[in-house]
C-alpha cells in the first residue's frame, strides 16, 4: 500500500523535476559526510527534518545547520565542515554562483540565481565534477515557488527518490507548505502540494477537510479565535472580546464547558455549521463581497496521530511553533519537534511559542506607536533596533491584516541587521496581499531589483520577500522599489 502511495506521487511530478531528484538522490547515496544546510522559518526547519529523517533511515552521518540567510559568513561555516555534499533545503537556489566547489543539492521553490535555473553553474550536474550544482526546484519546470510547491515539498521529492518508506515523512512537506502560506491563495494547497497532501493521507498521517480557517482551530478558545481573526476580518467580532462572545452565545452555543472555554475542536459538528452560516451571514449583511465570505472556509489539516488540543495536531498551528523555534534562535527544537520528540523537546517548544506571541504583541505596539509611512505605491516603517530582525517580516504581515489597515499596498519593514564583518546593514522585509499580487505585484522580482540597484541581494515570493541593504541606502531604496511596484501595478502585461 505504502509503496503503491509512493509510485502514485511519482506519477504526478513533472518529468524533469523527478529526474532531478533522482539525480540528486544519487548524489546523496554516493557520499558519506552530510551537511544539510536549511532556513530558520516553519518551512525551512520541516525541510531540514524531512532531509535528516531520510539520512538516518540511510544510515548516513549528517549535521544539520539553520541560517536566516545564506551569505558569505553562512557558506564559509559550511565549508569549514569539509562534507562530501552539501544538501541545502529551502535556499540555496538564489545563491548558486556563491557556493564554491563542493558537491552540492539544492531543493529549494525560491526564484532560482539568474542563468542558473537549471541547476548546474556550468550547466550540467555531473557528479564526478565537485563544481557542479543539482537543482530541485519547481520554478525551474513551470511550476509556481509560491503556490504549487515549498521548499519542505521539493525536500520530500529527493527523499522520496531515496527511499518509497520515505512516505511517512509527507505530513511534514504539508507543514512546510501551511506555514510557507501556500494555502492562501486558493483556501487549500494546490499543485503539486496535493501529492504530498496525498501521500500523508495514504502514510495514515494526515486528514484533510473543509472548515474554518481561522487560526486556532485546537488551541485558542473559540472566542479568541474570532476576536483575532483578520482573514477575513469580522467587523464587530475581531479586536472585540465582548463582541466575539456574543456572537457565540447569539447563536445559541455554550463557549465554555464547566470552567473551561471550548477550542473550535471541542464544539459538535453541528455548532460548527451554525458559527459558520452566522459568520457567512453577519459578513453578507456587514456588505462584504462573497470572496472575503469565502475566505472563512476552506481545507485544514490535521496531524491524525497527535493529541486533540496540541498545537502540532494542525498544520498551521505547527507550522507557528517551528516558526517560533527558528526565530528565536531554537530552529533544533523544531527540527526534533517534527522528527517525532513530543516530550522535554515539545515542553520547550511551548516555551519558545509563548515567548514568541509576547514578542510579536510587543512588536506590533511599538510599529503602531512609530507610525507606518505611505509612499505612492508602498507603506513602511522602520523598527531599527526595536524589533529583532527575525520577526521584523512577520511583524509586517499581520499589520497588513489588522483592523483598519491599509490592505492597498505592500507593507515594508525595516530592521537593523548585522553582518559577518559586525557591520551594520538593515534587513528589509515585504508582505502583500492576493489581491495586490492578481494586479501584477511580484515582490520577490521587486525586492531583488530595488537591492540590487543600492548594492544588497533579496528575493522572495510574489507575496513575500525579503531583503539585506546597505544601512545608509533606505532612502534610495525605497524609491526605486516604490517605482517597481508601480510599474507593475499598472502595467497592461501582467508577470
């Protein structure tokens, strides 16, 4: 069964793609000393722990290292390793030019290196030369970066090529996809993400069906699941704790049972339908469109063999606690989390979660309270030190989404970043919105041009994106990228 799962998902991967993951594969096999080099956020960590899975079930030795960023300090701690090969797991495709001549796999969904989309920096992956680069990237065959794979997704391809038993590993390219937002744009993953939704389903690890999608479904009182809500925001409802639990009793269902308040998990199915035809409802009569209406639902997925009211028995909620094991500076945490150490390791975990919501509350206080500055075509502020730059991105995103907010341009934040040499530089993060993104926007594109031109590197996604800029080029940066924007607001040919 398990295996006939296995051939199912080959059969849906484009030919090219496969072909690269199995070429990556072998490369794999044929070396002993393993370093698995993979991003600090939510997709990067389950990226790593789907690499490290598959290399112990090889029996191979490995190490595997976090980065918030690849730059020369990070390529130079990876080189002092002296592997055989370096497997490098949701980055790498950006960068290609700088890695130097140590046998290399890249399974990334990042826009790849200009002139190197293929793969290889001399075109071609040839094992036996130690110069050579094997790609395993959607966004080198068709395929969307943003939507239809994720860096976690493009790991489980390579480990599936190793090993069919590497099946199980599946629920964990669902985490990466959830937490890297692919589900956003259509309210379910799509693409090639399916296979892996497959796949989990098959391995017995997952299940996935429409409902709520609001964040909290295991873990937040349902109350506070709708006081927070902000996609789609609940006029009356969101920011309003009173208001959230009138709703609730309005519709005739207790929101607490005996002294503790019901997580969306613990309500029937039928209280389930009724809070959802009155969101629909209170909406449609707010005068909302029906696609914000239809934000309230789509598909979940839930972690079969977790424990009800755990944060990693949902995708998303999980996807928020590697996320908050990598930005503060735990990304091993996460990793054990995702291999399976649901004891001492998760107990920290909660730990690292709870301090990561305070220091995100904190964050958003002190972004409202400097202000967020509208140019013609984007918004910023500039945290400095205030805001670590790990966060800063994040800190952008749900400023975007909250109430009252500017939903008309993408949403820049600044934050003070240093570099190998101890160098102030500032880190500048991007965050847009669908609708933005339908009218031509690609901040991944935008981002790295407007760096460019001032003398940084960045790149991204077409709704998230990133950047490091020489400290005393803001200024100029923020004009050009203001102009990018622009242009692709109002051009007639879209990307």
């Amino acid at each position: 069964m398990t295996m006939d799962a296995a051939d199912e998902v080959i059969e849906t991967v484009h030919r090219d793609l496969w072909r690269s993951a199995e070429e990556a594969a072998r490369a794999i096999i044929s070396s002993t000393d393993i370093v698995v080099a993979t991003h600090i956020d939510a997709d990067g960590i389950s990226a790593g722990a789907i690499a490290s899975g598959a290399l112990r079930r090889l029996g191979r030795e490995h190490k595997v290292l976090f980065f918030k960023k690849l730059d020369e300090e990070a390529i130079e701690s990876i080189r002092t390793e002296k592997p055989d090969l370096v497997w490098y797991t949701d980055l790498g495709s950006g960068s290609i030019s700088k890695l130097g001549d140590i046998l290399t796999v890249i399974s990334d969904h990042h826009v790849p290196e200009p002139g190197h989309a293929t793969g290889s920096k001399n075109g071609q992956a040839k094992l036996f030369d130690f110069s050579s680069v094997i790609q395993v990237n959607p966004q080198s065959h068709g395929m969307s970066g943003a939507n239809d794979l994720s860096g976690a997704g493009a790991t489980f391809l390579v480990a599936l090529a190793l090993s069919k038993k590497n099946i199980d590993l599946a629920h964990l390219a669902v985490v990466g996809s959830v937490g890297d937002l692919q589900d956003q744009k259509s309210r379910r993953l799509i693409g090639l993400n399916r296979s892996m939704i497959s796949a989990a389903v098959s391995a017995g690890m997952l299940d996935a069906f429409e409902d709520l999608r609001l964040f909290g479904r295991e873990t937040r009182p349902v109350y506070r699941m709708l006081e927070y809500a902000s996609d789609p925001f609940l006029p009356g409802i969101t920011g309003n704790e009173q208001g959230a639990i009138g709703f609730i009793l309005e519709h005739d269902i207790e929101p607490k049972e005996g002294e503790t308040w019901k997580s969306w998990s613990m309500l029937t199915q039928a209280e389930r339908d009724k809070l959802i035809s009155g969101l629909r409802e209170h909406l449609r009569l707010k005068g909302r469109k029906m696609e914000t209406i239809q934000r309230l639902t789509g598909e979940v997925y839930v972690l079969k063999k977790e424990a009800g009211g755990s944060p990693v028995r949902d995708a998303k909620e999980f996807a928020t606690l590697l996320n908050a094991c990598g930005r503060h500076g735990s990304a091993e945490t996460g990793l054990e989390i995702c291999l399976g150490d649901r004891g001492d390791v998760l107990a920290r975990g909660l730990m690292l979660l709870r301090d990561h919501r305070s220091a995100l509350s904190q964050a958003i206080e002190y972004a409202k309270s400097i202000g967020i500055v509208r140019l013609r075509n984007i918004q910023y502020f500039d945290a400095g030190d205030e805001i670590e730059e790990t966060i800063v991105g994040t800190v952008a995103g749900m400023l975007l989404g909250d109430a009252g907010s500017d939903r008309t341009a993408p949403m820049v934040a600044f934050a003070d970043s240093m570099d190998s040499a101890n160098e102030i530089k500032t880190k500048a993060s991007a965050r847009g919105t669908q609708d933005l993104v339908a009218r031509g926007m690609d901040l991944s594109v935008a981002i790295r041009a407007a760096a460019e031109k001032v003398g940084g590197v960045g790149g991204g996604h077409n709704i998230a994106a990133g950047a490091t800029i020489p400290a005393s080029r803001k200024e100029d940066f923020l004009k050009e990228l203001d102009t990018i924007v622009e242009m692709q607001l109002t051009s007639k040919v879209r990307p």
